[in-house]
C-alpha cells in the first residue's frame, strides 16, 4: 500500500474512540513482527525510530526495511521519526521518506520548544509529513532521552492549547505522569486522567502517550527464570490506558514491552538448546515473541479491524 502519515490514521482514531500502536524497531526481526501482528489484525500500525536508533542500524537500512514493508502490507503503515532531538535529524528523516517526525524540545524553554515546533511543521508540511511535538517532561531513560525525577514536570493545558494554535502541528504528546523504561511508577501506577481530557479539549487534536509499554510480569518473570536480574519493573495497566484512550490518546508509544520480549525470547532459547548457533533459530523465535507481544496490545488499543 505504501506508508502514509499520522493524520490519516489518527484522525480516525480520534473519531472512534480507539488509538494506534506506535513501535519502536531497531532492526528487520522486530520490524517484521510489528508488521506481522498488524496485518493479522488488520489493524493500522505506526513504526517508528529514534535518533539512538538510526545510530545502531543506519537510516537508509531502516527507511528501506519500513517502505517494503508498507508496500506488502494491506493496511495503513506511518513511519515516524520518535524523540527527534535536533533539527538535523528530522531533515534527514524528510531525506530518507520518513511521512511523520516528531521534533522534541521539551528540555527547552516554552518558546524555543514552539519555534522549533513551527520550523518543523513548516519543513514538513508541505511533504505531506506530519509533525508531533511534546509538552511536559517524562522521567526516565530511552536511548537519547534521559530525564530524571527533578526534571520531570506536567503538561499544562492552557499551554497545550496555545502551543497547538501557534505551532500548527498534528499530535501533541502531553506529559501526564508516565515515564520511559521499565520503571514507571514506584507505587500505585497514576495518570493525571482529568488534566487529559483538559488538554484534549483545548488542543482538538489527536494525543500521543509516551512511556505507554504495559511491561507484564509474565515477560518479567521469563526473562528472569532465564537469567534476566529486572526487578520492581512495572509499567501502565491496561484498564487505566484505556481511560485514557477515552480521554483523547489517539497514539500509544511501545519500545520497552518489545525490548523485554525479544530478549526473553532469545533467552529461553539458548537454555533450551545451549548449542545452537544458527541465527535464524535464535531471532525467529524472539521475532515471535515480539509478534505476540504487539497482538496483545492492539487488541488493548481497540485498533484490530481498522486497518
């Protein structure tokens, strides 16, 4: 089918009641299980890469995997640039035909953050590319993004509403008491539900949640009966990512649940069988783990059947 951008799929999203998964890949196995689930599911599907990782594979590698993909798939696909830092970046994505970028100067001053947001959206709107920006900082690590609690602060939705006005972009990912990684809540898991629905109300735009993996305590308990030391990992509970799917989350960010499936899926395979060595019998079953892994989540997002 080809990729498309994110208002072709999120504007649905946004009218139906239900959000798209977004995946981070790094390389062809993890890609190929995303797209695998989607298509099964027949569900839309976003799949995107940070700055981190077009360092470790190379962008042209990346863009050319995502666009083969998109043609044999027969449901929507966006390939979104996630976390870009630096406008050198989301440049090189425009380059490379990446249909969606996000530019994130959230560790910026307000109008810093809205003037790169407007630079952003002129460069890529006249591409048919959309933008994403970010309001409020999420605690925590994911490749390049490192903010620890001191530094993590709330949307504000007076502002949200303001910087959408100014900017022109097309989804904003309002903090909202997620955080990247594993680690994302020290007691009961909270979100800021009713500061949510604020800043969909004043934006009127689709909304992204970050830092959004479920990080279930099968995967945890397997990757650990293999070797694995993760402890006290916890991520966001289906039921309270769907209240905020209900309260305007159009697009929901994976990268850590499909880290933590493809590693456990390796690990169970080598203590399966110590001497196998062919590489093909090592990935394919961590591609399957990450298979399941994205199957279980658009079935939370509501998504299967809209592709």
């Amino acid at each position: 089918m080809g990729l498309v951008n994110l208002n072709r799929v999120l504007l649905k999203a946004r009218e139906h009641g239900y959000a798209v998964g977004a995946f981070n890949f790094v390389d062809m196995e993890v890609l190929q299980g995303i797209v695998d689930a989607a298509v099964e599911a027949h569900a839309p599907v976003i799949v995107q890469t940070t700055e981190g990782a077009i360092e470790y594979a190379g962008i042209a590698y990346l863009a050319a995997m995502a666009r083969i993909a998109a043609e044999r798939a027969d449901v929507d696909i966006v390939l979104h640039l996630d976390h870009g830092k630096h406008l050198e970046a989301v440049m090189l994505a425009l380059r490379y035909g990446y249909t969606s970028v996000m530019i994130d100067a959230s560790d910026r001053p307000y109008e810093e953050n809205l003037a790169l947001a407007k630079e952003v959206v002129k460069l890529a709107h006249p591409l048919g590319v959309s933008v994403e920006a970010e309001l409020g900082r999420l605690r925590g690590i994911e490749d390049n993004v490192r903010v620890g609690e001191a530094g993590a602060s709330l949307v504000d939705p007076e502002q949200a509403g303001a910087f959408v006005r100014a900017s022109g972009i097309d989804a904003l990912a309002p903090a909202i008491g997620t955080s990247h990684g594993a680690f994302k809540f020290k007691g009961t898991p909270r979100l800021d539900i009713d500061r949510l629905r604020r800043v969909a109300d004043l934006t009127g735009i689709p909304l992204v949640l970050h830092g959004a993996s479920s990080v279930p305590a099968k995967v945890i308990e397997k990757a650990n009966r293999y070797g694995a030391r993760i402890e006290g990992a916890a991520g966001v509970p289906d039921d309270i990512l769907q209240q905020a799917i209900g309260a305007g989350i159009c697009k929901v960010n994976t990268d850590t649940d499909l880290r933590l499936a493809f590693t456990a899926g390796i690990r169970e395979r080598f203590a399966a069988e110590p001497g196998v060595f062919d590489i093909r019998h090592i990935l394919g079953p961590a591609r399957q783990a990450v298979k399941d892994m994205v199957a279980g989540r658009i079935g939370a997002f509501g998504s299967a059947g809209r592709g």
